[in-house]
C-alpha cells in the first residue's frame, strides 16, 4: 500500500440538488426491519460482490471474508440487531462497537477498542418536504465505521449511500485495492464534501434574511432567523467533533492507518477546518443579523412616536386656541354674527398648524 501506487480522484463540486432527500428526523434510534446488507472483497486483483443473504454467507467463507492479501467492505443500510449480530461474530467486533452500531443516537466520536478504531460521524440531508417558515433544512443522520484488520464496516441509514461519492465513479477496484484504511478515507471525504452544499446553502439564506431584517423586519424574518440558527447549531454539531476524529487519526499511532494514508487524511482535515471557520463566521453573521432585526424594529417604534408626537403638537396647537374662545362662539360664527376678530384668530390657527406642520416633515417627524 505504497503512497505511490494511491492516485487520489479529482474533487468534483457537489451541487445542492444532489443532496439526497429524507424524512424529517434528528438522531434517534435506527430504523429496523428494512436491513440490507452489501459485500465486497478484493483479492487476486479482482473484486467479487455479494448482497443481502447471500453476502452473510459468504462473509463466514475464508473466500469471502478477510484474508492476509484481501480487503473486505461490509456495508450496512439500516441495519437490524440480527443482521449487526451476525456480522459482528464473523468479525470479531467488541459488544460494546455491536450496540453502538445497532441503537445508534451516538455522539461524533473516534475509539479504539480491542484492535479496532469505531468512528461515528454523521451525514446532513435535506427534508423530503419544503421546511416550513423557522423549520429546518438540515437532517443529521448517523454513519458507524468499524476499521479492522483487512476489513471496513460501515453502517449508515438507506437514504444514503455511500458509494455515491466521487472516489467511487471509477468502481470499487481502485479503492479496495488500496486497503480498507484507504475506503475509509473515501467514505469520510465523501461524508465531509456532503458538508459544503448545506453551508453554502446556509450562507445564502444568511445573506437573503440580512436584507429582509433591514427592509421588511417582520415576524415571519424573525422565525426564520431562528430557524436559521437551529440548523447552524445542527451543521456545526456534525462538523465540530470531525476535527478531533481526524486529529486522531493523522497524529495516533494506529497500526491500522497504513503512513502513507496520513496525508489523504490530513487533506480532508484541512477541509473540516476550513469548514468550520465558515460555520463560525455564519453563526457571527445570524447573531449580528438579530441584532439588527431588534435595533429595527426598535428604531421603527420611535420612528412612529416621532410621527406621533408631531400629531400632537399640531392638534395640540389647534384645540389649545380654539379653547380660549369656548364652543359659545360657535352658534353666532354660524349665524353670521361674530365679529371679525373671530375669523382672524380662525385663519391664524390654521397658518400655524400648516407651518407646523411644513416644519415636522422636513425634519421628518410626521
């Protein structure tokens, strides 16, 4: 498994549309009943495959399962406590790394037990159905890697495969023929690239939300600023302890990493880190957007005061004179019989309450 003989796929960009669609879920335990099960094994420069019954069978084979010149790759789609217990005793797993795999709701981790390195990282996917407003967009799923000697256990719910990654366009071949160490690293790149779409996703929504809470601040801006900051908490969640995952595995001493696989480790490393510097900047951005959205809202209030305050003064100005004078008058200005001096003091209210009112509109008050 010499570096050399390892040519790394090209990085293609993964578009937004091709995030796969789930239900909406957070965690949980995993589904159960609908377990698939998937196996391929490389040896004498040729890769044979198995699915479902016929794959467990073979597993316990010596010309399915590992072998000292052979690499094996389990792959689990929501996976029952049977199909997990079977697997588990052909492999050798710890029961401890068997009931992390079948009940799931596991936190992102790396653990080395028993010769074994259990890593549990999860996949972001979209909503089946257009989130409502304030509903999230962001379904965080968990995907179990068990790394052995010879072999690799993946278990991951259906509505994600991981051979839909781009190291896997060229066939199985290249990436088994490397080692099971290599396939993990194509399943964890595959997993982190996922990350991107939903923070550029996120960026944009941050961008539109910051000109609606400066142009049209209403209620429906403010739930989507917070719908907005539980998906940032669900990306960062996922992405965070990746960091540590990968930091393990570049600076241990793992007898199961072959050394010239630390580098495509340390590439995806870079990633995450870079990643989680957008996801810090964006949480900076919705926290500074809320802030607007309330000085706004707060500016918009004595914007409205100011206007009417302005009322006010007018009306004010108005009833003060008119009250000099008392309703008396009123029935002989009717009847035609009030002095002049009365229709003099009318018309000057009138002249003072439109200069007053010219006045509080230039300085914008009404």
């Amino acid at each position: 498994m010499s570096p050399a003989s390892r040519s790394r796929p090209s990085r293609a960009k993964v578009l937004w549309a091709e995030i796969p669609r789930v239900g909406r879920a957070h965690g949980g335990a995993r589904r159960s009943g609908n377990g698939h099960v998937r196996l391929s094994r490389w040896a004498g420069d040729r890769v044979a495959e198995w699915e479902g019954e016929a794959a467990l069978s073979a597993l316990s084979k010596p010309t399915g399962g590992p072998g000292p010149k052979a690499t094996v790759w389990i792959d689990l789609a929501d996976p029952d406590p049977l199909m997990v217990s079977r697997v588990g005793a052909v492999l050798g797993l710890h029961p401890l790394i068997a009931e992390d795999v079948v009940e799931g709701n596991q936190r992102a981790k790396i653990e080395v037990t028993a010769g074994l390195v259990h890593i549990v990282m999860f996949v972001l996917e979209a909503p089946e159905t257009a989130p409502s407003i304030g509903g999230a967009f962001v379904v965080a799923r968990e995907v179990d890697l068990v790394l052995g000697e010879g072999f690799l256990l993946s278990s991951h719910p259906g509505s994600w495969d991981p051979r839909s990654g781009d190291h896997f366009r060229a066939g199985l071949a290249p990436i088994l023929k490397a080692g099971p160490d290599h396939v993990l690293w194509a399943i964890l790149d595959a997993i982190v690239d996922g990350y991107f779409p939903f923070a550029d996703h996120l960026e944009d929504l941050i961008d539109s939300l910051q000109d609606d809470v400066v142009d049209r601040p209403t209620r429906q801006t403010l739930e989507r600023l917070f719908g907005l900051k539980r998906d940032l908490i669900a990306v960062r969640r996922a992405v965070s302890p990746v960091r540590e995952i990968l930091n393990q595995l570049t600076n241990r001493e793992l007898t199961l990493i072959d050394a010239g696989e630390i580098l495509y480790f340390r590439d995806i490393y870079d990633h995450v880190i870079r990643l989680a510097d957008e996801l810090d900047t964006d949480r900076e951005l919705v926290a500074a957007s809320v802030e607007i959205y309330l000085s706004t809202i707060n500016n918009n209030l004595s914007l409205i005061m100011k206007r009417l305050t302005g009322v006010t003064v007018i009306l004010a100005g108005i009833g003060g004179i008119a009250g000099i004078f008392g309703m008396s008058e009123a029935g002989l200005a009717f009847s035609g019989a009030e002095a002049g001096g009365f229709w003099l003091v009318t018309v000057i209210v009138i002249a003072i309450a439109v200069v007053a009112a010219v006045i509080l509109r230039r300085i914008d008050w009404i």
